[in-house]
C-alpha cells in the first residue's frame, strides 16, 4: 500500500489478499493500516503550534499568555473531533 496524492493505492496482490481475509484478519490489517497513519501524522502535530504562534506574534495587543491560551483553545478543539 502506498498513499499518492490522497488516495491510498493498493496492489493486484494486496486486492487478492484482502478478498481472502476472514473478519479477524481485516481487522488486523485495518488497525495497522490506521496505526500506520497515525504514526506518519505525528511530525505534524507540532508544527501548526508554530505556525499559529508566528502568525498571531505580529498583532498588536496580543501577549505572550494570551497566544498560550489560544493555542491551548485550538489544542483542545483539535483533540476533541
């Protein structure tokens, strides 16, 4: 499997495995699939912390705890979905 522009694309091979897979063996390969996903978002997760805090640094009248507390808003709103 591998993931070009978006979509997850799979083999001829991998398609004859999959067909062949009992309900215990899909769910195995779906939560690998998934932590796989996972794992490959985690470098990204930072990243938009300091996207914001470069962002909101320049406008007047916004402090340093005040950027804090948005980016804990925006953390907390992300995490819940």
């Amino acid at each position: 499997m591998e993931l070009r522009n978006g979509v997850i694309k799979i083999t001829r091979k991998e398609m004859q495995e999959i067909k062949k897979m009992d309900h215990q063996q899909m769910e195995r390969k779906l939560t690998a699939v998934y932590q796989i996903g996972k794992e490959d978002k985690k470098p990204i997760e930072g990243k938009w912390e300091d996207a914001v805090r470069e962002a909101v640094q320049g406008i007047k009248g916004i402090g340093e705890k005040r950027r804090e507390e948005l980016i804990e808003r925006i953390r907390d709103a992300i995490c819940t979905r």
